[in-house]
C-alpha cells in the first residue's frame, strides 16, 4: 500500500491533479477514470487549468466517470456526464468518442452496463482509476453490502445523497432513481487505483478502510487488496491512519 500525505487542502488538489497529468504523459492513449464529488472539483480545474496554460497531447485519451445517475436527463447538473464534461473533458478537448459514459436515461439499463465495461475492455481496460471515498465507505456508487465479486450494474442511491437529487430536480418517488457505477470486481482490475481523500468528516472513514478488516460493509477497504492502490489524503483526513505513512 502506498499512502501519501498532502500538508493541507492545496497540496492535496495540486498532487491528486498530477496523478491525472502523469499518467496522460507518461502514456498518451491512457484510458482514466474519474470521480465526481467535492473531493474531485478543484483537482479537475487545476488539470484543465495547466492543461490551458502548457496544452500537452490528450487526442488520444479516454475519459470516463465510475458512475452515473440512471433516471435522470443530463440537463440536471447533478449527473456525472455535465460535470465531468463541464469540468474536464471538454476543457482538455477529449473528443466524443474518447469520453466514455452511460446514457443516463434507458430502457436498458443491463445492456448500458454491458456496453460500457465493454467500451473500457475494448480500449485496453482501465489504467488509472480516481476514485472518491463515500461517508458509509462507498466506492463509485457501490453501496455497503455490494459483493466484491459486482460487475457493473445499477445501485440504489444512498438515502441521504438520494434526498438531495429529488430535492434538486423535484423528481417525485414515483420515479425510480440509482446509480450505473462500475462494480468492485471491475474497479479492482485497473491496474493503478487513486483513492483521494481530503477534510476531517472522512478521517473516521479512512481509519476504517485502511485499518479495518477487508469487508463488504466497507467497500473501500477491499483496495487493501488491490496490488498497485496509492491512498493520497490531505492531513485532516489521514489524522488517524499518520503511522501507516
Ligand atoms: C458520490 C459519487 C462517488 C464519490 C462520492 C464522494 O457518491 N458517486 O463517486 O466518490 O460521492 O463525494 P465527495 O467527494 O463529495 O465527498
């Protein structure tokens, strides 16, 4: 296991971005993974924001998100498909082709699924994972409980995270709402894993995937097992894992 400490927010920002920029330099037809979220935000924009200053080669990039809200048009802001294209993949102009996600709104969910692993594999699988660590340990949208052995496939929502989407978009419950996320069997075959986490209300979190048993009520601790996994916190969230470091 590879844990990094960044000294405080900004350090943490500027090092989970050069995870992404790295790896686009070091190979160009790199196939990287994201996470939307408040973790993920100012990581995006410091990439877009070099990328603008000192353009460097992303025509052969793929792009794509962990996750994607299923039920919802991409005009709500929440899905994953506006913020990331807000936020990244149109700033570094990753062409269409090369941003990979789901449709949001299907009347096959299972095939969506299918298609979009398929998507990855056929590009060579993944090579750079980020991934967002969820308050209940979720990873992507897989919630506690999901099997490790999970292929892509649609996830209930949180209840809390859920709450938040209807109150936004005033879909009633009549409307089935989840989540389209990559399954733990799937994150786990990328060959390098990002798991970033900053701010104190994910310290608790983080003691308990880094230091807990390998359980499926935590999600995030089975990247415990993944043989290339780096752990890159900001200090508030790695106050009590430091001697692992
Ligand atoms: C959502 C996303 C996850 C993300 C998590 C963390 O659940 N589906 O992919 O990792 O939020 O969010 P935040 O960074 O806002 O804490």
């Amino acid at each position: 296991m590879k844990l990094i400490i960044a000294k405080d927010e900004h350090e943490f920002d500027v090092m989970a971005a050069w995870e992404i920029i790295g790896q686009m330099l070091r190979k160009p037809d790199s196939v990287i993974g994201l996470s939307t979220g408040q973790t993920t935000k100012n990581m995006h924009a410091i990439v877009s924001d070099i990328y603008r200053q000192y353009p460097f080669d992303t025509s052969r990039v793929t792009l794509f998100n962990v996750d994607e809200l299923t039920n919802l048009p991409r005009s709500y802001a929440g899905c994953c498909y506006t913020m990331i294209a807000e936020q990244i993949a149109r700033p570094l102009q990753i062409p269409d082709e090369r941003f990979i996600m789901p449709q949001t709104i299907s009347e096959d969910y299972e095939a969506e699924c299918r298609n979009f692993q398929k998507a990855l594999e056929e590009r060579g699988g993944i090579d750079l994972q980020m991934l967002g660590l969820g308050y209940n340990g979720h990873i992507g949208i897989n919630q506690p409980g999901t099997p490790f052995g999970s292929e892509t496939w649609v996830s209930p929502m949180d209840p809390i995270f859920e709450e938040r989407v209807r109150r936004e978009t005033g879909v009633g419950p009549e409307h089935e709402l989840g989540g389209l996320t990559l399954g733990i069997r799937t994150i786990m075959h990328a060959r390098h894993i990002v798991l970033i986490a900053k701010g104190g209300h994910k310290a608790d979190m983080v003691r308990q995937m880094l230091k807990g048993p390998v359980t499926e009520d935590i999600p995030a601790s089975v990247l415990q097992l993944h043989p290339n996994c780096t752990f890159l916190l900001d200090a508030d969230a790695a106050q009590y894992v430091t001697d692992l470091a």
